[in-house]
C-alpha cells in the first residue's frame, strides 16, 4: 500500500508525542519555579519570621527565635474576641449570600428562558467587574449621614458599624455565590426535575429533595470566597465598620502602626489555618469533589 | 419544570430584589458624580459637570490608572504564559502529582489576601531589601493571576480533546505547524478570556498590592488614599462613576468573543 503522507514526516510528526512525561516536566518548570519560589518562598519566610522578635529599644526586628508571638496570639482576649468576630462575620455573609442566591440561581436555570437567562447573566456578572472600592465606597455613600438611606429611614438608617460591615461584605461577594449554585443547578437535566413531578412530588419535596442537595456543593464551592475573602478584609471595615475591628485590620496595625512585623506574621497566620480549616471541612462533606468534576 | 406557579412568582419576585441590591449602589455612585452639594446630602440638590472637568484634569489620578495599566498588562502577559504552560502539562501529559500542583496554583487566590501580602512584604523587603515598587507588584499579581488563566485553559483543553492535534501530525504538520494552526486558534477564546480575567483581577486588588507597593500608586491605592479627604470626594465620586460605567466592557467583550463555559 502506497502511503500519501512522506513517511519521514509522519515520524517528525509524531516525534513530539515521545517521552510526554519529559515534556511535560519541562512545560510546568516556569510555572512551578515561579508559585514555589515567589508564593511558597513568601509563605516560608512569613512562617519564618513569625518567630522573630522585635528590639523594644531600637524598635528594629531581630532575628531571635522566640514563640512568644505566637503565644500572645494564643492568650491575647483583644486577639481573640476579634478572631470570633471576623469567623461569625465570615459565616454570616456566606449565610446571606447563599439565601440571596440560590432562588435567584433556581430562577435562572430552571425558570427563566434562554433569553432571560443570558440577560441575568450578564446582569449578574456585571457588577462583578465593578471596582471593589468603588462598590465598598458605594456604601459608604449609601449608608452615610444625610445619605440616601437615612432619608429613606427618616434619619434611622443602621449607620456605620458591624452590620454595615456585613452588608457591605454580602454586597462585594455576591455575585461570586451566585455563579457557582446557578451552575450546581445547570448541571442536571431538566429529566430529573420533572421525574420527580412525575413520581408526584410537590414542589416542595422537589425543592428539598432535588434542588438541595443540587445546590449544596454550589454553595460550597461559593463558599470558598465568600468565607476567604470575608476572613482577610480589612478595607471594607475601614470604609463602613466605624470603629469594628476585624482580623485584617489587627494585622494591618501591628505591621503598620505597631511596626510589629513578626507578631503580624504571627497574627496572619489565624486566619490562615481558619480558611484551611473550612476547606478540610468541606472536603469532608465530599462537595468539593463533585464541583471540580 | 413543573415548580408550582406560587413558587416561580417567588423566586421571580426574589430575582427582581436582588438585581435591585446589586444596582442601585451603584447607579448611586453614577448619579452622585453629578451631585452639586460638595457632601454629597441625598437627594442631590442640584446637578452638575463641574466635578467631572475637575477628574479630568487630576494628574493623580492618570498617573495612578498609567501604573494600574501596566502591572494588569504584565501581570496579566506573565500569568498567560505560566498558567497555559501548567494548563498542558496538566491536561495532556502524563505528569505526577496534579492534584497538589493544582492547589498550588489555586491557593494564592483561595487564602486571604492579606496573608499574601504580609508573606511577601516581609520577602521582598525585609529578607531580600528591594526596593518596593511597580516591579514587585507586578511580580505579586502575576502570583495569584495565574489561577484564572489556568482554569480557562483547563476548561477548553478538557473540552477539545487532542483528535485534531493527533490528524494534524498524521498529515506530517510540524509540532510548532500544530500549534500556530490547530491548537492555538482552539484555545484563542480561553486565552482572551483568561487575560481579560487576570488583567480586571489585577486591576481592582488592593491588599496584596498596598503590602507590595511601597511609594506606587495604583488607582485603588490613590483611591483609598484620597477616600476619606473631604475635599476630594468631588473626585473620586467621578472616578468612581468612570470605573463602574467602563465596567461594562469587559462583560460585553467577554460576550462577544469569549464562550458561553468560561
């Protein structure tokens, strides 16, 4: 049989699938060099230098081991109280942004139409690109004296403080909620929705029964952000917290106010282990898994 | 699906909130660029464009966007290299260990900014004494920038498959030939939208950026800066209405060009 492709290009050709191992070493050395040294190497360091210590003369940082910041992370009450504030800010923006959601998320997949559902798309989306200040910054306005809600309200607006906090936080996350649930609940035929009408479920039982468990790694997955992000900021609590303190913000001050880098190095390594913590959590439920299928 | 016509009222009803909740701050923010009062009392008294004629001749603020410009673009060029190399090797080489490289590419996005921020502060400053500036920005964006960039590629190799790369070898393409013409008009959409996702992540960070900076400004930073002065409110209300407004053109470009996964 006569072949119509030169056989010494078929080899050249085929060349490139030999040793797909090696190459494929060699295609995630950039990548990897870069994550470990810059990322990992970063990581190394602030776990490094949260065993350090600070001269209280000249204010310099002295590289003495000690745990003594890692002791006064544990037995600080300031510390502390703070920490199980900004863990119950966390869980109650992912709570809100997981009740605002998943309705919402069930309306775009099974009951608006295609055309209704590229609009919520985009109208979803949209405010995600929307600058992270500008939309803090948003409710600073919203929320101000003389501002918009206080005119509403007659001079009764919430005012700045925790609950502009988590409203503010709620607000920023939102959108990153909602994707992942709406795509939990594409993700099943419509097949399985109506089995369950057909079998005589009431749409209640359809709702818990169906749409639930459907919506739960959705949630997880939205989780991941809601609950991070929530943990790390402190920009959002300088704009509308008043005088609320947060993790991020204790951190912030011990580097930049305190000039405490080691005890800060410290500090970040609470919420740190919190988001490991959640993340070991949610593996557990076994969520995870079936989102990244 | 049949869902009860009381429940599809509900979350119709709900829908309708929500999209309320996620847009009136920010029609908020457009209206009160024109707002005349200087402390901004609602309702606005008056409108005006005095405020917009001011923005557009703030120095400030241009060199700010000048410098969030280039960190987006070279963190966003760097994280499309690195993130599309890991991206292959991961979806189409026999490589050991891909789930813990790809919680490596994940973490830098998954664990709270602020603990990235000190971690490479303490790096570049205290145990590596550079100067902070646009170059350690950039170096940290590109970080937690490769993630998307990854994802988007993944998503679209896991999607294409490798039946048109293997019929382009057997009609004796050349590996780089394979590339320029089978793989990489594939992938194009991806890239697009991984870029455009790694530059509009880059371009709204503050935390990581505000630990790595040093004197730098980018346009969060000089917002943040000027955000609790009285006397330039006037401005950053408009800068503020700007970024909002041009927040649009990402969604729409995303629409046009990218496809209906990313």
């Amino acid at each position: 049989m006569t072949s119509l492709v030169p056989t010494e290009n078929l080899r050249a050709g085929r060349r490139s699938n030999r040793r797909p191992a090696l190459r494929g070493y060699l295609l995630l050395l950039p990548p990897m060099a870069w994550l470990v040294i810059a990322y990992l190497g970063s990581m190394a360091v602030l776990l490094i230098s949260a065993f350090w210590s600070v001269d209280s003369f000249t204010g310099q940082v002295v590289h003495v081991t000690t745990t003594g910041n890692f002791g006064a992370v544990f037995h600080d009450s300031l510390f502390r109280t703070v920490t199980l504030r900004t863990v119950g800010v966390a869980l109650g923006v992912t709570v809100i942004d997981a009740v605002l959601a998943v309705p919402l998320a069930l309306f775009m997949a099974k009951v608006a139409g295609p055309t209704m559902r590229i609009a919520l798309m985009v109208a979803v989306t949209t405010p995600l690109w929307a600058s992270y200040l500008v939309k803090a910054y948003a409710w600073r306005g919203l929320l101000a004296p003389n501002g918009p809600l206080d005119w509403i309200t007659g001079g009764h607006s919430i005012g700045y403080g925790l609950p502009a906090t988590v409203i503010t936080l709620s607000y920023l996350w939102l959108p990153y909620m909602i994707l992942p649930v709406y795509a939990a609940f594409t993700r099943v035929p419509h097949s399985m929705w109506e089995a369950s009408a057909d079998l005589g479920a009431t749409s209640a039982t359809t709702l818990r029964r169906i749409a639930a468990p459907l919506a739960f790694p959705g949630i997880a997955a939205g989780s991941i952000f809601t609950f991070s992000l929530s943990l790390g900021d402190y920009i959002a609590v300088q704009i509308v917290g008043g005088k609320t303190q947060l993790l991020g913000n204790v951190i912030y001050g011990q580097l930049v106010t305190a000039n405490d880098q080691p005890l800060a190095a410290a500090l970040s390594f609470v919420p740190l282990v919190v988001v490991l913590v959640y993340l070991f959590a949610l593996r557990a439920t076994g969520s995870l898994e079936q989102e990244s299928r | 699906m049949r869902l009860s016509a009381g429940f599809r009222r509900f979350a119709g009803a709900w829908t309708v909130l929500v999209l309320v909740f996620l847009y009136v701050p920010l029609l908020f923010v457009v209206l009160n660029s024109f707002n005349s009062s200087r402390t901004f009392a609602f309702p606005p008294t008056g409108l005006t464009l005095n405020w917009w004629q001011a923005a557009a001749h703030n120095s400030g603020a241009w060199h700010a966007l000048g410098a969030t410009a280039i960190v987006g673009v070279c963190a966003a060029a760097l994280a499309l290299v690195l993130g599309t190399c890991a991206a292959f090797a991961l979806q189409r080489y026999p490589v050991w260990g891909k789930q813990p490289i790809s919680l490596l590419i994940t973490m830098p996005i998954t664990l709270p900014g602020i603990v990235t921020g000190i971690a490479m502060n303490t790096t570049f400053h205290s145990v590596l004494g550079w100067n902070l500036s646009l170059l350690t920005v950039i170096i940290a964006h590109t970080t937690f920038c490769v993630v998307v960039v990854f994802n988007n590629v993944q998503a679209r190799l896991r999607r294409t498959g490798t039946n048109l790369q293997e019929a382009s070898a057997d009609l004796g393409a050349s590996g780089f030939q394979t590339f320029r013409w089978v793989t990489f008009p594939q992938l194009r959409g991806a890239l697009l939208a991984g870029g455009l996702l790694a530059f509009a992540l880059s371009f709204d960070e503050i935390v990581v950026t505000e630990f790595t900076a040093g004197s730098t400004r980018t346009l969060p930073l000089w917002i943040f800066d000027n955000l609790f002065r009285p006397n330039q409110a006037p401005v950053i209300n408009v800068v503020a209405a700007v970024l909002t407004v041009v927040a649009v053109v990402p969604v729409w470009i995303a629409q046009r060009y990218g496809d209906d996964e990313a």
